[in-house]
C-alpha cells in the first residue's frame, strides 16, 4: 500500500493491483503552486489474527524531498467468509494553516485492464438503486447496430460475441469510436454529484449524468474481473470523488478522493483577523458579546484529524446492476452485529437508564418529548446540510429565533462541540430505543467529536476545543471536550480500533496542565505549573479523566490507570466537602491524588456534573467499596438543588445560586434510590418538570413551519437549544430508570 496527496509513487501489491493514497498541498488557496506527497511507510502492524478476521495497521507520514507531514493510520479489515477489504484511514493534520493548504487526498489502485476497450466495464452507484453503467468504448446509439446480442451482451457487463459475427459496418469502423477512458463521479456537495468523462488528458469532459446524492461506490474492469471501490457516508463527508483514469490503457488507476481535487484547497484558516483583541482584558469583553474566546495563535488546526471507511473488492467479473447496487448498500450502511435494548440493560452497563417504558400516559408524554427531540435534531442535519469533510456528525449549539437559522456565524453559539454532553444523550438514546438511525447518528457524532474537536498532536494533545465558529477556534482547550466518556459507547459495543486509539491518548490528558493554564486569563500569578500541586478541577477535570481510567482499567486491567482512579475519588471524597469544596484544592500528576483544606468551604459550578461527572459516579460506585466515597457522592447529589439552609447546616455555606436545575434532578433521583427516600424520588420529578435553563412541563415539543418569513428556506423552529435538550434528554432518562414508579 502506499499513500499519497495527489499522484505519487511507493506502493505494493494488494489484491491484485496497485493501491496509493494520494495528496497535494499548496501555499496558498487562491494560487495554484502543487506539491506532490507520497507516503511513506513507518510500521506495520499484525493487531489481530483470528477465525472471524485479521487486522493490519499501518502508519507513516507523506513525505518529499526532507519534508515529512501529515500522519497517517490506516487500517484493513479482511473477514472470513467476505470478499471485501474494509480499509480505516486516519490523517493528522500537522501543517501551517498560512502555508500548506491541501488540494486532494485520495486512495488509489492501478487495476490491469486485459480486454478490449468494447469489453471494458464503468459502473458508478448513484441515488437510490440507480447505477451508470457505460462501457469504455460504447456499442449502442451508433448510426450503425452491431446487433442486438452484442449490445445487450454490452450493457450487462458480459463478454460479447465474437466481432466477426457483428454487423460488419460496425466491426470495420471500430477504429473510429472513441474510447473514453477516464470518468470522475464528484460530490462536491452535500445537495448534488456529477458524473463527467473524457478520453484521456489534454481533452475537454462531457458530462455523463448526474444526481442529488451518490452512494459511493465505482467499478472499473471487464468480464474477466476488475475492482470495486467505494467511500462510506460518501456526500456526506464532501468534497468527495471516486475517479477513474487511463482505462482504455493495459493499467486503469482507481482512485477514491476523501478531499476531491475539484474542490479547491482545503483552507484552515482562523475566520477573523483578531478584532484588535490582544490582551486577556480584551479578549474577555469579546467573549461577553460573542461568547467566543478569542486568543492569538489559539485557534489552529495543528492535531487534528479525519478519519474515512473505505471498502473494495477484486471482482471474478463485471457485477450485475443488482449485485453492484447491493454492494453499495453495503458501503453506505455495512451491516453491524447488534443486541436490543433488553439485552443491553440486563448486563447493567452504562449506569443509569431503562429501555424505553410507554406504560402509562405520564411516561408516554416523557418518551413523546424525547422521541421528538431526537427527531428534530436528525432532521436538522439534513434540513441546514451539516454535513462537509470537516462538520459531519456535529451539530449546532443554539438557536437564533430572528434569522431562523442556528447562528453559525456568532463565536460559541455555533458548532456545539459535546457542550453539555450532546453525546451522551445520543447514546442513551440509542441504548434505550435501539434504532439504527440514532446508532448511525451517535457514531457520525463520536467520531467527529473525538477527532475534529479534538488535538491528538502537539503540547495541547488530549484536549478538545470549547465550542465555536469552527471547531478548533475557541482558545478554551479543555479535557470536559475531549472526554472519554463521548467515546466509550461506541468503543464497548464495536470494538472499533481507530476510537480505540483515542480512548487510549486520553489517559495522560491530565499531563497538559503543566502547559496551559485553564485559568490563564483571570490569574494574579505567572504559570508555574508543579507536577504534585496542579490547579485540576475535581469536578468537570476530573470527570472527564477519571472516565479515561475507568475505560482503560475495564478495557485491560491497567493498573496505573485504575490507581489514579481510586486515588482521586477518594481524595476527593476526604475532603471536608469533597466535590463541593473550596479553597486551594490541588492534583498530583503523578499519583492522582488531591489534596485541600482542612476547613470546610464551599465552591461548586453549576457545570460540576453535566460533563459526565454523575455518569461517571454511577458507574464507578458499582465497582468500588468505599463508604466514604459513596456517602459523599450521594450527598453531593442530595444537596445540589436543596435549599440554601440545608446546604450551610451540612457544609458551612450555601452554594449560590446555580444554574440548570433541571439538569441535576437526575442527581436528586441517585440520591432518592440509594437513600430509599421516597420525598427525594418526587422532588427530583418536581425538578424535572419545573423546567429551569430547561424545557418546562408545558413546553411546545412541536414543530412550527414558518411562512412568510425571508428565510432561506421556510424551516421547522422547534425552540430548542442543543445543551438544554442534551442535558433535558439525560435527566428524564434517568429519572425514569432511577425513581419512574414516582412518576
């Protein structure tokens, strides 16, 4: 295998043909000035070798002349019993967003092409069952028949009759029929492909055919075998394309465009010059207004990454139009070995939740809200194109009710990048209904959230980028982002490799504090970070990397893992007022252990918990014995949303006055269940219904169409925030798995 940007050499052979991957980059979008990157090989890896199938890794870089760039990993799946290659690749993009802009990435494979052009075969799926098929050098529309054996022998891919047995008119001017032996299926966005052809370089291409959206799969060969290669979620993730070129020739190259050279450069680009915001004071008024933090050189690219499902196969002979059809079904959604929610629920993993329960009108109303949220949420997708290689599987953080649209343009108020745990909610909501739309659309979401709003290179590695115009523009690079616990869904119920991987660069996350200070801009004092004193919340912090260990520790054992696990939540519970203490409370790097006042004192965030904290919680309480540990946990819960009396009789102080209330009536219904505490049970229902920063028991879970209004397209206005359905969705999914018989 090799791999490149744009034509390159360096490659083996590989079913039969050559494969490269290939990319271009230039410096600058609007010149063309082309660089050619081949890959080159670093290591290769046997990971699994079994009955059921085998996985090889492969890693490197692209490389010309002295410069190396762009890491790559990718991935082939073979399985017994199945003709296809399943291929995973991931890059790194590690280049300066002013100098390298990429033009093409692609996987490429030279397929030998043995027959005579009238006997050469293109297929390309398109919409629906529809699917082009064309020979290279074409028998039918001509002035002259060469009969109708030959043309419907043609048309199915098969061999035709000897040229002998034509119509002599046809078979003495062959000469004469041009030989188009180069097409290209580009969907350059998520509303339109076409399909274009040529006969070779130096000539101009008629368009063939186009559509709305192309499933993703072409075909290149003859009766005599050829190659099937196609693109998972392929306009989904545009600009994509799958090409063919040099048919008519002994060798046909095969090329699959995860970043279509048609499209232009891939510009990434911070989106504003800065607006004069050079010092913290400024860039701290910026936000209150935009709700983006802006910082100088904050806003970049470097580290992170894309991954791409490919899949192909060496073919006997030209498939059917149904065969061919059902192969890029195949593509498009592989089949997945999955259980119901029955099942799931009787294993008792991920904590709290229950399959979904339409037994009396109170809960029907509750599942109604929840079925139509989710809804909403994956018709927007399609309704505003989130879609694109960089935006697929995000969605928008809140609503602008002026414009009709989400407002992509405004600071933190665009993409939603996990805020408030958006991927949980998916994902319970997967668990508790298992239908394959909300499977497909938490993957989509866990894949772009673990790699596109997430660093997996450089000093800030494991932290992900609070939400924002783009997903890495937010000067906020948090570990409550780029959180283990989004991911570990989808890891424990596919065993993917590639989030695999991510889970694992998650568990020395704690490791950037030594190089940013998340208190940066309110500080008195110089960063001078001490590995044994660490300024590390024990609540949103800790959450999200005591959720990395937990993963670790269940995936294999890992001890130092598991150690820094127990050693925070118990250092945590010993402090007077454990997750709601104050004061200078510090993390060490090494141990995991925190240490604080001896005093009672009391500082809590209404976001101490809806980052996974209480996920977290739930699921660790079941695996440790720890009174302490317990007994401050399920007072923390208690308290929350108690009274200010109540909270300074147990804690010296009241908490404030915090923010989503609704949100933590899950944290009141924990709390209810493991004191066996009926009053509590109907406070957190009370909590829920009261709707504060949430949705109110009378909330309009409807959808408007707006008419008359000078909006792109007249849309379905919900009036509903993304963090406050996410946190919404968890508390009454909970709250039914939890107290539901108080309902």
């Amino acid at each position: 295998m090799a791999e490149r940007l744009l034509p390159g050499r360096g490659s083996v052979l590989l079913l039969g043909g050559r494969q490269d991957q290939d990319a271009a980059s230039t410096d600058r979008p609007d010149r063309v000035s082309t660089q050619w990157f081949t890959s080159s090989i670093d290591e290769v890896t046997v990971e699994q070798e079994g009955p059921v199938r085998a996985v090889v890794k492969v890693e490197g870089k692209h490389r010309k002349d002295r410069r190396a760039w762009l890491p790559f990993t990718v991935r082939f799946y073979l399985y017994a019993g199945s003709d296809a290659v399943r291929m995973v690749h991931t890059f790194v993009y590690d280049g300066d967003t002013e100098r390298d802009f990429v033009n093409g990435l692609g996987v490429r494979f030279d397929v030998p092409m043995r027959d005579e052009p009238y006997d050469r075969h293109i297929r390309f799926a398109g919409q629906g069952e529809g699917v082009l098929a064309e020979a290279v050098r074409g028998l039918s529309g001509l002035r002259r028949d060469p009969g109708e054996a030959v043309r419907a022998a043609q048309r199915a891919g098969q061999a035709t009759p000897d040229p002998s047995t034509w119509d002599q008119r046809v078979t003495t001017r062959l000469a004469y029929i041009p030989s188009f032996g180069d097409y290209s299926l580009h969907q350059l966005n998520a509303q339109g492909f076409e399909i274009h052809k040529r006969t070779e370089r130096g000539h101009s291409w008629p368009r063939a055919d186009g559509g709305r959206r192309a499933r993703g799969l072409a075909y290149v060969g003859s009766p005599s075998g050829g190659l099937a290669f196609g693109m998972r979620n392929f306009w989904q993730l545009h600009p994509t394309e799958l090409e063919i070129t040099g048919a008519a020739t002994d060798t046909a190259q095969a090329t699959v465009w995860m970043w279509s050279p048609r499209a232009g450069s891939m510009d990434l680009r911070f989106y504003h010059d800065g607006l004069g915001q050079d010092t913290f004071e400024e860039q701290l008024e910026g936000l209150e207004i935009t709700y983006e933090d802006y910082e100088p050189e904050f806003g970049t690219p470097y580290g992170v990454v894309r991954t791409t499902e490919l899949a192909f196969w060496a073919l006997e002979a030209t498939p059917t139009a149904e065969r061919f059809s059902a192969l890029a079904d195949a593509v498009a959604a592989p089949p997945l070995l999955a259980s119901g929610p029955e099942h799931h629920h009787s294993a008792g993993v991920f904590g709290s939740w229950a399959p979904v329960d339409r037994s009396d009108a109170a809960k029907e109303r509750l599942e109604d809200n929840l079925a139509f949220m989710h809804s909403h949420y994956v018709e927007e997708v399609d309704q505003r194109s989130w879609y694109g290689f960089w935006d697929y599987g995000d969605v928008m953080h809140d609503y602008d009710g002026t414009r009709h649209r989400w407002p992509y343009d405004v600071g933190g108020y665009a993409w939603d990048n996990s805020e408030l745990s958006t991927d949980l909610w998916l994902w319970y909501h997967y668990l508790r209904t298992g239908d394959a739309t909300a499977f497909r659309f938490a993957e989509a979401m866990t894949r772009h959230t673990g790699e596109v709003d997430m660093y997996h290179l450089g000093e800030w590695k494991g932290l992900g980028t609070h939400h924002g115009v783009q997903h890495w523009g937010d000067s906020a690079k948090q570990v409550r982002i780029s959180n283990a616990g989004y991911r570990r869904f989808y890891y424990f119920l596919t065993a993917d490799e590639r989030v695999g991987d991510v889970l694992h660069e998650l568990i020395d996350a704690d490791r950037s504090f030594l190089v940013l200070d998340p208190g940066r801009k309110l500080a008195d004092e110089p960063f001078d970070p001490d590995p044994a004193a660490l300024p590390l919340g024990k609540s949103t912090d800790w959450g999200a990397l005591a959720l990395a260990w937990l993963t670790e520790w269940e995936r294999g054992g890992d001890e130092i893992a598991h150690t820094k696990l127990i050693n925070g939540a118990t250092t945590i519970a010993a402090l007077p007022n454990a997750w709601a203490q104050g004061g200078n409370v510090t993390y060490n790097l090494e141990n995991g252990r925190f240490t604080g006042p001896s005093e009672p004192s009391v500082s809590i965030g209404s976001l101490s918990s809806v980052f996974g904290l209480m996920e977290l919680m739930t699921e660790l309480l079941q695996l440790i014995d720890d009174e302490q540990v317990h007994a401050q946990w399920i007072r923390f819960c208690r308290l929350y949303n108690s009274t200010a009396d109540q909270q300074r009789e147990e804690t010296g102080s009241s908490w404030g006055s915090l923010n989503l209330r609704q949100a933590y009536s899950r944290a009141i219904a924990y709390a209810a269940v493991r004191l066996d505490d009926d009053a509590l049970a109907a406070r957190a229902w009370q909590e829920l219904r009261t709707g504060h920063a949430g949705y109110p028991e009378n909330h309009p879970f409807t959808a408007e169409r707006v008419e008359g209004t000078a909006v792109l397209n007249p849309v379905n206005e919900a009036r509903l925030s993304t963090n406050a359905s996410a946190q919404y969705g968890l508390a009454v999914i909970q709250c039914l798995a939890l107290v539901g018989d108080h309902i």
